[in-house]
C-alpha cells in the first residue's frame, strides 16, 4: 500500500490533468480523483509516460480522501456553479477537521465568499483560487491567485511556490492575494484585461490585413519582430505562431478558415458587470465584450453587408493608399497605448473592489505575479509593478511618468490609426474607446456639466457650480418658455 500522498486533486479535464503533472513532477505525491473513472485512469497512464511521476488514482470519493496526509488538502478543478457545491458536498464527507478544500476553477467571488463562511461549520478551511496560462501554463507552471483563509494557504504555500511559473529576477508567480474571494475577483479581473489585450491586437490584425493589404506571410513577420520589444508578451507570440500555420485540409493558411465567431466563458461579462457596479470606467474591456456579442452574429452580418455594399461601403478600403512601413510602425504604437488604457481599467477595478470590501490588495504585487504563466504574461508588467513600487497610491497608470511619457510619444500615431480606421470602414472599438478614455481623462473640462444640466431640466437633480458651493436647482422651463414668449 502506498503511503499517505502529499495532496488530492479532484476535476480531471484537461487542466486539473495538466496541474497534477505539475504537482506531481515538482516532487509532491498526489491523489486524483474524477467522477469519470476514465479520466483518473488517463491521468495516471500521462503520470508513467512523462517519467514515472508519483500520481495515484482513485476511482471513489472515500478512498481518495483516505489516500491524502492530514490536515489533508484538496484542489477541486471542476465547472463553477453547482457542480462546485456538488464537488464539496461529496468530498467533506469524508474529510477530517482541519482538512482543506481548494477552488481552482473561474468561479464567481461571492460563491467563494458564502463557500469560505460555510466551511467552518463543517470544520474545514476554504480557498478560491484562480489558475491562469490555459493547459499549458498548468503543465509547466501556471500564474496562482490564492485567496481566502490564509491559514488555508499555508498548507499549501511550498507546493504554489514549486508549481507556479517561475520569472528571474521576480521569483515565483503566486502571492496569497487577501481575504475572501479577492483571489476570484483578481482572476475575474486578469480575464476581463485578457479580453481587452485579444480585442486590440484583433484590430491591429484587421488594420494592417484590410487597409495594409499584409499578407499572413508579413503579418508573421510583423508580430515577431513586434515579439522583441516593448509589446513582447504571450498574446504577440502565440498571434505570430498563428500567422505562420498552414491549413492542413486545403490550401492557404489556417487563420483565414477560422469562423469569425468569437465564444466566451463569462468572466469577460463578469468584469464589465464589476466595473459598472462600482461605477468604473472600464471601456475597453467593455468594448471587447461587445465585440464578441457582435461577432456571434455571424448571419446577420452577412446579410448586412448584402445591404450596405449597394452604398458603395464595400468600396472603402479600396479607396486607401498607405505607406506600408509607416503604418506597421503607427499601428504598433498604438496597440502600445490602448494596452496601457486596458490594464489602467483593470487596475482601478481592482483598488475599487479592495476598497470596498477591505483586502487591502497590492496592485504591484499582482502585475509581478502576472509576469509569467498567465494569458496576459509581458514584459510590460514589470513597468507596471515599477509604477505601483514608486506610488502605491497611483491613481492611474496613465499619469504615472512614465507611462505617461509613452502615452505622448504615441498618441500621434494611435490618433493616425484610429482615424485611418475609421476612414476606411473599419471598426476598432477597443483601439478607438481607449483613445477616448485617454482624451477623457486628461481633459480638466469635459461636456458633463451639460449632461447634468440636462438632468436638473428634466428630472429635478439638481447639480453644483464651479464658482460656489452647494446644490441648487433652476427652472429651466419655466426660464425658458418666458424667453420664448
């Protein structure tokens, strides 16, 4: 009989699969468990196969949690929601007081919360935490987002620290984040600027293919040597790869096959919902949501583009003759700024929640452990981490020096993009409401006195001055009617 493992892992697809590999080959014996009996069989058999690595399979729920060392811990990787609740439901059965139950799934943070407030009656210990870098970020070393009890995490703390990905000069990508679901809401978060980061260098893609005429052979090219500098990160790496792959079924690259029909997991809707709630602008993100509605409606567009092509719309992009080198390099740096946009959304997202719920959270520390492992991982979140080292209390990225000196240095280019874009009949939402979030926040006057006048005229809102203090409300009709008599 095999003595007592170090730790169990319920949820076998393929990231709890790829994750108990990890554990396993990082010198912690393992249990795997999955309701599929399939599955822990599977795992077992990668377990021999990639060099004899101590995972055990249990195919009951009992056994499994004989099988682990007190105060036993347990990562769950199954579907959130219900399927969560069921997980636990099963496992605590069986577990012991002291024992630990780990979420390692997106999961929505107020479900960790009333999770993590139950356990204790069950005389157990919760943590939510979020798991970034897909199936192979788990394989080999994922970006981990713990949090919840921290008591909890100490019995975990020197298995994360030999499973997360590992960055030089930074150390390990895990942190324990804060209290209660902050590790769900952070993941949450990350996803949200995951979704801006994809919609951007979408619209690069869509730039450079439809006014630029690149073909995937240059595009490759381009994203490569875009992979050297300062937009040197996972998303650009991964986009070039894809440029350069050819269809294997028929001839021409694979991208062009693809159905231009983006899907979704929900935490994109997650973060925009947030931000709405806490009342903070969060525009591109919001944007790269929309952008995935309007992509699912595939049918419709073709049948739109039937109507407007009769108004000479399907002629625009002919109608433009660009510098190719010039507008490689303009849309460079203006992916360049609208990123900074998207991570600024986040980051306030972030402080707003920490603020209100009290976790205390460091933004720095956050940008440090998304330097490696995770979807977002670049090398522009070590500039980040640098701008919350030198003020904690930074308001907005873009008014750090730093980035703000990068935000002058492009908003020329970023400005050309966007207008050529428009010009040409192609849509970049999230290059496009980035610019306008920057030309927002840096103006000391914007148009919402006029907006609030509206409402005081209409509503009786009433609204404040500039040059006293207090609420006042007019008449606007009642003023407005005598000036017309």
């Amino acid at each position: 009989m095999a003595p007592p493992t170090r730790i169990g892992l319920a949820g076998l697809a393929v990231m709890g699969q790829n994750l108990a590999l990890n554990i396993a080959e990082k010198g912690f014996p393992i249990s795997v468990y999955n309701r599929t009996t399939s599955k822990v069989d599977e795992t077992v058999e990668r377990a021999k196969q990639e060099g004899d690595l101590p995972v055990y399979g249990f195919h009951d729920p009992e056994s499994f949690i004989q099988s682990i060392q007190k105060p036993r811990v347990v990562i769950m990787l199954v579907k959130a929601g219900a399927p969560v609740d069921q997980t636990i439901k099963t496992l605590s059965a069986y577990m012991d007081k002291g024992d630990c139950i780990i979420d390692g799934g997106n999961e929505w943070y107020e479900n960790t919360e009333r999770r993590e407030k139950e356990m204790p009656g069950l005389g157990l210990l919760y943590l939510g935490m979020g798991v970034s870098g897909g199936e192979e970020g788990a394989r080999n070393g994922p970006s981990l987002m713990p949090g919840g009890s921290f008591e909890a995490y100490k019995y975990i703390e020197d298995i994360l620290l030999k499973v997360a990905a590992q960055v030089p000069d930074s150390g390990p990508c895990v942190t324990y984040i804060g209290k209660g679901g902050s590790g769900n809401f952070v993941k949450m978060v990350h996803n949200g600027i995951e979704y801006g980061d994809m919609q951007l260098i979408a619209e690069a893609y869509d730039v450079l293919k439809s006014v630029g005429k690149l073909s995937n052979e240059e595009l490759h090219s381009v994203f490569s040597e875009w992979n050297k500098g300062e937009l040197l990160s996972f998303l650009i790496e991964i986009t070039a790869d894809i440029f350069g792959i050819k269809d294997d079924k028929a001839d021409g690259y694979l991208v062009d096959k693809v159905l231009d029909k983006t899907g979704m997991k929900g935490t994109g809707k997650w973060t925009v919902q947030q931000a709405a709630d806490l009342s903070v602008a969060a525009p591109t993100i919001a944007a790269s949501l929309d952008s995935r509605f309007l992509s699912g409606l595939k049918e419709e567009r073709v049948e739109a583009a039937k109507v407007f092509k009769s108004g000479g719309f399907g002629d625009i992009l002919t109608d433009q003759v660009v510098d190719k080198a010039k507008l490689i390099d303009d849309v460079r740096q203006a992916l360049y700024a609208s990123k900074i946009c998207s991570y600024a959304q986040g980051m306030n997202l972030i402080r707003a929640k920490s603020i209100e719920k009290g976790w205390d959270l460091k933004l720095g520390e956050l940008a440090r452990i998304w330097k490696g492992g995770c979807i977002i991982r670049a090398i522009f979140l070590d500039r980040i981490k640098k701008a919350y080292d030198r003020n904690p209390e930074l308001a907005n990225l873009l008014v750090d020096p730093e980035f703000a000196k990068e935000i002058i240095d492009r908003q020329s280019a970023w400005r050309r993009v966007v207008c050529l874009a428009i010009n040409s009949g192609i849509s970049t939402p999230g290059m496009s409401t980035s610019l306008a979030y920057f030309d927002t926040y840096r103006r000391e006057r914007v148009p919402a006195n006029l907006v609030q006048a509206q409402r005081d005229y209409f509503g009786a809102h009433t609204y404040e001055r500039v040059d006293m203090d207090g609420s006042f409300h007019t008449e606007w009709f009642k003023i407005a009617k005598k000036l017309q008599d």
